[in-house]
C-alpha cells in the first residue's frame, strides 16, 4: 500500500465514524423528543378529560374543551395509530366517563396510550383511574 494511502485511511475512518455518530445521535434525539411530545398530549388529553368530568362553571367546560381539543390535535399528530383509533372509540360515546361503553372505550384508551409500557389489567386501570370495578380473587 502507498504512504499516501496509509495517511489517508485513518482520517477516512475518523470522518466516517464522526458522520455515522452524528447521524445516530440525531435520530435518537428525534425519537426521544417525538416519544415526549406524544406523552405529553396523552397526558394532556387525559386531564382535559378528567378536568370535564369535575365541572364547577361554565368557563370550566370552555377551558376543558379547549384543551382536549388542543391535545388531540397534538395526539393526530404524534399518536400512535392504536391510540388514534381508541381516542375515536371514546370520541363515539361522547367522550365523557360514564357507564357502560364509555367506560369501557376510555380505559381501553389509557391501556392503550400505555402500550409502550408494561401491561397492566384492564380492570387494575379502572380501579386506579375511577375507583370502580372490582378486582379479580
């Protein structure tokens, strides 16, 4: 091999090692920063919700709206498709917790919103979140 080829090599591996590490590094913290901006509208979307359901005023339920409005567009953006789905699912039984479908559409929501996490019950959910159900002996 030629002393210019020798030279040159290590600088090619350096640059190209430098190149990759910046390209691996910025696709990390895209992801990092997308998973953020999702949870962060679950979690908006989420006490939106719960906001409505504790109403004092009407400016209660204004603000509420507006901010579950204003989180969802956030969840059509950086939300998963599963949850996109379940947030339509609650979204047809009038997204409010109520009994019945309701209920069932919203914890199906918030399981599903955890999917990156570890599986918990559904009914372990509903426990947590609404003080009802009862838990499996």
């Amino acid at each position: 091999m030629s002393t210019w080829a020798i030279a040159i090599l290590p600088l090619v591996g350096v640059a190209l090692g430098a190149a990759l590490q910046f390209l691996f590094s910025r696709a990390a913290e895209r992801d990092r920063q997308s998973n953020s901006l999702r949870s962060q509208a679950y979690a908006d979307y989420l006490r939106a919700v719960s906001a409505a359901a504790h109403l004092r005023s009407d400016e209660d339920l204004r603000d509420a709206h507006r901010n579950a409005a204003e989180a969802k567009a956030r969840i059509a953006v950086y939300g998963s498709a599963s949850v996109l789905k379940a947030l339509a699912r609650f979204e047809e039984t009038g997204a409010v917790i109520g009994d019945g479908p309701s209920k069932r559409a919203f914890i199906s929501l918030v399981s599903t919103m955890r999917n990156g996490g570890s599986a918990v019950p559904e009914h372990e959910l509903e426990l947590i979140l609404l003080g009802t159900g009862q838990l499996p002996r």
